[in-house]
C-alpha cells in the first residue's frame, strides 16, 4: 500500500478486530503510520498517523482527539466503547475502537502492518531478498544466500560465473541447509559473533564461507552467507554487514506482510463460519476451492490457570501442521475453540486430526480433542460442518477425543433432537412426565422399564434380559405402567414419542446401554 488511506485500511482489517465510528473527513484520508500516546511526551507533529490511546480509557479520551488534530493526524483509536464520537466530529478526526482487552502492542504490529504492508513479488514473500542476494554477490564476488534461524534458504544470487560447491547446490535443490554435526558448530560460532566471520569448508572439495547473522532488535532473523573463493572484494565483510542491515528490514517487512495475510484470512474465515462471509470473495481470499471441511479443536480441561495463552499455543500447533500438509492455511480461535479448514479429498482429515490432538497434547501438557463437520461442496456451507463439528465436540470424551461426524452421527441426532425437543413447549410435554414423577413419588422403575423395552424393539425378553429380571416381571411392571400413569403403548405412535422424550429429554438409556 504506497498510498494507504483510511478506506484501504478497513477494507483489510476492518470488522471485529477494528471498529470505525466516525469520519469526518471521508474515507481517502491518508494514514502514514500509527503512533503510540506517551503521557510523558509531547505529542510529535505526524500528519496522518492514527494515534493510539495508550492509558487513557475511551470515555476520557475527548482531549486526543484535539491533540491528534493539532498534530496532524488522521484518526484516534480507542479501547472499548464509549469513545469522544463527538469531539472526533468536531476536531474532524475519524474515530476507531478496538476490543476491551487487546493488547496495544499487538493493535499497534497489526495496524503498521496493515499501513505498511506491500504486495510481495513471489509466492513465497522473499522476492526483494534474491534482489538483494544478487546485489551483495555482485558486490562482494562471492555466490550468496540468504537464510532463517532454521537453516532454511530464503533466497539464492544468480549471478552467472561465479564459483559454488557441492553444499551449495544440494542446499539450494532443497531449499535446505544439509544437516551435520560440523554445520551446527559453524551456526553456533556465527550467531555468537557480532560481526562478520570466515569459516573454514567443512570437506575435502568445497570452499570456505564469509557469513553474517542477520539481527533486529535483539532477535535472530537468520544469516547471510558468501560462498569464498579466495577472490572476494576487500571490503566484503563492510558490504556485508551493510547487506544483512538491509535483509534485516526485508525480513521484518515480509513477517509483517504474512502476518497480515494470516490476520485477513483468520477474519475472512470467522466470518465464514458466522455465514456472514460472501462465498465468491473467499474463494478468492482463501485461495480454496471445491469441498471443505471444518475441523475444530479444544482443550480438554476444566480450568488452567493460563487457559488463554494455552490456547493460543494449540492455535500455533494446529496453524503449523495444517501448512505443514496444505500451504498456506485459514485458523481461527473463536470462544475458545480453534477451527481449521480443511480441502478436500477427506479421506486423511481424521489422521491429520489425530496427529494434531496428539503433537498439541504433548507440547501444551493438557489433553486436546478435536471434531470434524461434514464435507461439503463449497465454501458458502462452512457454517453447517462449522454446527455439525461444534455437536460432535458435545458427544467427545476420555474414550473417543477425536471423531468426524458420520462416526458419531446417531449421538449428535439426539443430542440436537434433545433441544428440539426442549425448545417447544408441545414438543417437551406428555406421558414422559408422569412417568418420572410416579416413579419419584412411588419408589417404582417404570421408566428405565419402558425404555429398555422400546430399546429392545418392544421384544419381552430382550427387555428382561437388559433389565436382569424375569420376562414375566416386566411384563408386570409395563402393565403397571399403563394402569397408573395412563399411556397406551398399543398405540405405535405414542411408543415412538414415548421413546424419544425418556431418551433424550430425561437422558435415559436401556439399563445396560
């Protein structure tokens, strides 16, 4: 976004995450940055910046936005409701809101992403750093390439001529560092190392390696390394250490350009599974076409004394293994529950579900669970397999922490036939009642008697031996049944209501279902 305006930047993390309230000045208002209120400081002149209000609660919040127009800038952003709506119309700043309880740090990352953020040139995001990567070659002489903390190659100089070994080429095939006991010692000296170093070639045929951590802040962003041929520029290591600035800024834009993307498609995907979503603009935004399903993941504990950071760390696990096996993928916590997407064909979602509920389990140290909805054929549907995996999560427990609907499809029926059931006062009223309450006042167990006989298809002996009594006692008590309480059960209609009020209203089952 070279040119971000106030409507550029709604369009992509507008909605739940950020509220506009006001904009008297319209939607082309330009925003340039986002700026952190700083009671202690003067407030810079920063003409079209949004000031964030650090501190101060949304309902006092009326004097920034004078300030924020004496400033210059373009809008106010507050936390919670309540925010100075008028005082914003007045002083002709647009007013914005963020949740109660976010994080400034993570408003104010997600905000200058959202402004600063450009469209990358490759797939990948790392389009400038081969740019880069053959603008130090050129450079320093030497065959480059750019790393992360994990060893894996981001980008690779093109320059033709110039000298490369056999780890160099294998590296790049695989767009991975060959693993060695002997390359670890070398990232331990080198990421020791505040400056550039010379390492020796490891084996007999390859060439030695001029290297650079790559730093922000503090933090590792990964390395830059020169295949050394003998022939390099004498001031390799300065243009080095000026490349690995450089690269240091392209790392941090790319993160802030993927961490955008992960933030649209997380909104895009809640909104899918609200089915508020337009079907046709998810497709595009998600890049997923065809059937999906949705997969949804819980923790399997009552309380945890950080239930909220060990959720977010069951969001990274399963976020991990779905790109792990699709690329770049939709998750989203809602209310507690992290839901995936998962493309079609099917046939591997349990397996992958099973693996996530076990790898999630053993890092966070809390039993996971995880439910899968119905396949469906598009994108527009999510909302039904989102409901149906929100059911089949009801029915989980110890014995069974992962299922896909169609495995547990008779339990979820009843489980949504029992709040049919009890939402409608005709649905929930009859004979059902006035058995529980005989049974209650008069010590009898007419109940567990009716239901074990429509359990076993109204078969006598098939009820007794459920039961552990003689045919002829239950046939007794059923007769009692029908005498005191008053239910015909020669009537096949009243069996079946019969059947499906005690089993689901009064959560009865045969007595040895």
């Amino acid at each position: 976004m070279d040119a971000c305006t106030l409507g550029d930047l709604l369009d992509v993390i507008g909605g739940p995450s950020v509220r506009l309230h006001t904009a008297p000045a319209g939607l082309t208002a330009p925003v340039t940055e986002a700026v952190l209120y700083d009671a202690h400081a003067p407030l810079p002149r920063t003409p079209g910046a949004l000031l964030l209000a650090v501190g101060v609660r949304a309902a006092a919040a009326g004097p920034l936005a004078r300030a924020a127009a004496e400033a210059g800038m373009t809008g106010l952003v507050v936390r919670g409701d309540g925010g100075p709506v008028g005082e914003a119309e007045a002083y002709g700043v647009a007013l914005l809101s963020v949740d109660e309880d976010a994080a400034w740090h993570q408003v104010h990352l997600l905000l200058a992403s959202a402004i600063g953020a450009r469209p990358v040139p490759s797939a990948g995001g790392h389009g400038d750093l081969f740019a880069l990567a053959d603008a130090i070659a050129a450079a320093v002489g030497g065959a480059t390439a750019v790393e992360d903390p994990r060893q894996r190659i981001l980008a690779y100089s093109t320059v033709p001529g110039q000298p490369v070994d056999e780890d160099r080429r294998q590296g790049i095939l695989g767009l991975q560092v060959p693993a060695s006991t002997e390359n670890s010692e070398q990232y331990r000296t080198l990421f020791a190392a505040g400056d550039p170093v010379r390492l020796p070639a490891l084996r007999e045929g390859d060439l030695p390696r001029l290297a650079v951590a790559v730093r922000a802040g503090g933090e590792t962003l990964g390395s830059v390394w020169v295949v050394d041929d003998g022939t390099l520029a004498p001031d390799a290591e300065e243009t080095l250490a000026q490349g690995a600035s450089t690269a240091a800024l392209l790392l941090l834009r790319a993160r802030a350009a993927q961490e955008l993307t992960r933030h649209q498609n997380s909104e895009l995907l809640r909104r899918l599974l609200d089915g508020t979503a337009d079907a046709s603009t998810s497709v595009r935004g998600l890049g997923l076409e065809g059937s999906v399903r949705v997969a949804a993941f819980v923790l399997d504990a009552a309380s945890l004394p950080d239930t909220e950071q060990t959720l977010l760390r069951l969001l990274d696990v399963v976020r991990l293994q779905c790109e792990a096996r699709y690329g770049r993928h939709a998750c989203v916590l809602v209310d507690g529950v992290v839901y995936a997407l998962l493309p079609a064909p099917g046939e591997r979602h349990k397996r992958l579900a099973v693996d996530i509920v076990a790898r999630a389990g053993q890092a966070l140290r809390v039993p996971v669970r995880a439910a899968l909805g119905e396949v469906v054929p598009e994108l527009g549907e999510i909302a039904a397999s989102r409901a149906d995996a929100d059911l089949v999560l009801r029915v989980l427990g110890p014995g069974l922490p992962v299922a896909t609907v169609e495995e547990v499809r008779p339990r979820v029926t009843l489980l949504r036939l029992t709040e049919v059931l009890g939402e409608r006062r005709e649905l929930s009223a009859g004979a059902w009642r006035r058995v529980l309450s005989y049974d209650s006042e008069h010590g009898t167990d007419y109940a567990r008697t009716l239901v074990s006989w429509f359990d076993a298809g109204c078969d006598m002996a098939g009820a007794a031996k459920l039961l552990a009594v003689h045919p002829n006692t239950c046939r007794y008590r059923l007769r009692q049944a029908q005498q005191h309480v008053g239910i015909d059960l020669d009537d096949p209609d009243e069996r079946l209501v019969l059947w499906l009020q005690l089993r689901t209203l009064a959560g009865l089952r045969g007595a040895t279902s």
